[in-house]
C-alpha cells in the first residue's frame, strides 16, 4: 500500500502479545491459590461421596496421580514439560488457557 495508509514495521510482523519468559510474583500466587482450590474441591467433593458411601473413579484416580500444591516443587508447579524447549521445560503461562488446565504432572527426569 501507498500514500496514508502504508504499514508500519510493528504492524506488518512481529509478535502482537508479548508474554515475558517468567511470571511474576503476584502470577505465582495466583497459580499457587489457584493449584490449592483445585485441592480443596477434591477433598470436598471426595467427603461428600464418602458419607454417602459412594466411590467416583475420576476422584480416585485424581488422588492417586495427582500431587497436592504443598507436594509440589515450585519446579513443577511454574513451569510444564516441552519437548521442542532446549532446557524441556517452559513457564507454565505460556500454554494456552493455562488457569483452567492442569499441569501438574510431568515426565520422569524432567
């Protein structure tokens, strides 16, 4: 395009969202009251089936595989594995939809 309406540099390429590579501290409090009302739901939802005397299979295998946010490394709960990353680990905010997916568990040795 000519004349008034030419591109800019910043518009024509270039990253529109600028993430920073770490999240800050009110982001990790955040994600560590986040991780902890997950817990809590759990626990909840776990001694209502149990006073009714009734087991759920997801809960269970919640608890089972799951680790509790105080079990949790800072490692693990800021940061997720990746494959393509040099260090095969990336800032957990860097996936999409990150407050509403868990990311807890990673692979062995990473």
């Amino acid at each position: 395009m000519f004349g008034a309406f030419k591109p800019t540099s910043a518009l024509s390429g270039g990253l529109l969202w600028k993430i920073p590579w770490r999240l800050s501290r009110p982001q990790k409090a955040r994600q560590r009251k986040r991780l902890r009302m997950v817990d809590n739901v759990i626990s909840i939802v776990d001694n209502a089936l149990a006073r009714k005397g009734i087991t759920a299979k997801a809960v269970e295998r919640w608890k089972k595989e799951m680790p509790r946010e105080e079990e949790m490394v800072p490692r693990d709960k800021y940061t997720m594995f990746d494959r393509k990353e040099k260090t095969y680990r990336k800032g957990v905010h860097k996936l999409p939809k990150w407050t509403r997916v868990s990311q807890r568990v990673n692979p062995p040795g990473f």
